[in-house]
C-alpha cells in the first residue's frame, strides 16, 4: 500500500471531513422533518451513516499526530458541553429532564474513543485497560450511537499505521452495528411464529406497532455506514491544518443542531 502521506491523489482530510458535515445535516434535517420509511427519509438517511465512521476514523487520526492528547481531549470536552443543550433540544424540543439528562451527543462519545485509544498506550496492566475501556464504552451507551463510536475509533486506531488493517477492523464493528440495531426487529419476527417475547415492548427497544418491514428498513439505513469505506481508502493523508477550518467543524455541530431543533419545534 501506498504511504498515506506520499500519496497525491485521493481525498484530503478537509475534504473527507466537509463531506461528513454535509452527510450529517441531511441526516439531522431527514430526522427533524421526514418519516424515516419515506423516500426522502431514506435517501437522507443513508448516506447520512457516513457522517460517524468519518469522524471516528479522523479521531484516530489526530491522536496519532497530536502532540497535546490532553489539550485535544478537553477541546472535545468543552464542544460537547457546549452541545449538551442544542442536542437534547434537537431530540426532545425540551429541557434536560430525569428521562433525558443522560443522552450524550456524538462529541461525548467522540472524546470517550480518544480516551480509550489513550488507555491502550498508557495503561500497561491488560485487565486494567479492558476495565476503563468497558466503562467508557458503558459511559456512551445512553449517547447518540450507543457506544459503537468508542469500538470504530478504536478499530481505526488499533488497525494503524497500515489503512487496510484499520478498514478492515472499521468493517467487522460495523457489521456488529448493523445487527445489533436490527435484533429487536430481528427478535420480533419471532414473535410472528407464536413465540411470547413480552420484554420487547416493555424495555422500548421496538416501536410500540412494529411492522414486518421495520426489519429490512431499519437493517438497509444502518448498512450505510459500510458507504464510508470506499471514501477513507482514498484518504491521501493530507491534513491541510487550518485553525479557522478546525474550529468551524466544530462550531458547526451545536449551531446546525440549534437552528434545527428550532426549526422543528418552534415554528
């Protein structure tokens, strides 16, 4: 393979993460205003999968080449304090409450990833390092993403420096994803054979009508996230560090997620 940092063609890392940024608000305005079984929901939402492996994949990224992992943690930290609010206002249309105060945003998880790529380096005792990396991912799961975040930073991280390595763990957590967000429905078909499941729609893992077409919809929008791996194979490696674009991605993500939750619940 080609070094990442020879390579002249492909995409540079500005490009990767505007394509993310742009994914992300389709998939953020197709939440806010379309059925997700319609087909603008689903030509919205599954390109919108691409949005998370890219971040998680340039959170592995800048680990390697910061040189200030703390000073990189608490710039995360204070984005996704920054974010606490519009996201759970995105999602609910209301304040914090006792059923919503623990719904992480992305960046919660984003910094739980960089956290536990951090533990893999610096925690030489084995079970002490799977032990913090269980509670950082257990930390995500009430958050958007449920945790996978923590598994694909740690899939691009640990698959480093060789791409292929990296893409290929990404692959194998991905699959994980797509049937986990598909077992409910997936352990609903059971239950159209006479098989008395009852805990299902007692724990809110199904819609309360669930239908025989939640399974192939649900299963079909989250095998998006497999759309990002012909993207990140044409990484280049060039990272074109600008401090304005830096903090304009990060800006970007409580700012569109303000303006829609008002958009959606305001008006």
């Amino acid at each position: 393979m080609i070094p990442r940092s020879l390579r002249s063609d492909g995409l540079s890392a500005n490009t990767l993460k505007g394509l993310a940024v742009t994914v992300m608000l389709m998939d953020h305005t197709a939440w806010a205003f379309f059925p997700k079984e319609s087909v603008m929901g689903l030509l919205w939402h599954i390109p919108g999968r691409i949005a998370l492996p890219v971040l998680c994949f340039f959170i592995a990224e800048g680990y390697a080449h910061t040189c200030n992992v703390k000073r990189y943690a608490l710039r995360l930290l204070a984005f996704a304090l920054i974010s606490y609010l519009p996201f759970l206002y995105f999602n609910t249309g209301q304040l914090p409450g006792p059923s919503t105060w623990y719904r992480w945003n992305i960046l919660f998880s984003l910094l739980a990833g960089l956290l536990a790529l951090w533990i893999q380096d610096t925690v030489s005792h084995p079970w002490m390092r799977y032990l913090i990396t269980g509670f950082l991912f257990l930390f995500t799961l009430p958050g958007d993403w449920n945790g996978f975040p923590v598994m694909f930073i740690l899939a691009f991280g640990l698959g480093r420096p060789s791409l292929r390595d990296g893409l290929h763990r990404y692959s194998l957590a991905a699959g994980l994803a797509v049937l986990a967000y598909s077992m409910p429905y997936i352990l609903y078909l059971f239950t159209l054979t006479g098989t008395h499941l009852p805990f299902l729609f007692t724990s809110h893992l199904l819609p309360l009508s669930p239908s025989i077409w939640d399974f192939p919809l649900n299963a079909g929008i989250q095998a998006g996230l497999f759309l990002a791996l012909p993207l990140l194979r044409c990484y280049n490696g060039h990272r074109y560090r600008s401090r304005t674009i830096q903090w304009a991605f990060y800006l970007f993500y409580p700012l569109h997620l303000l303006v829609l939750g008002w958009l959606r619940w305001a008006l």
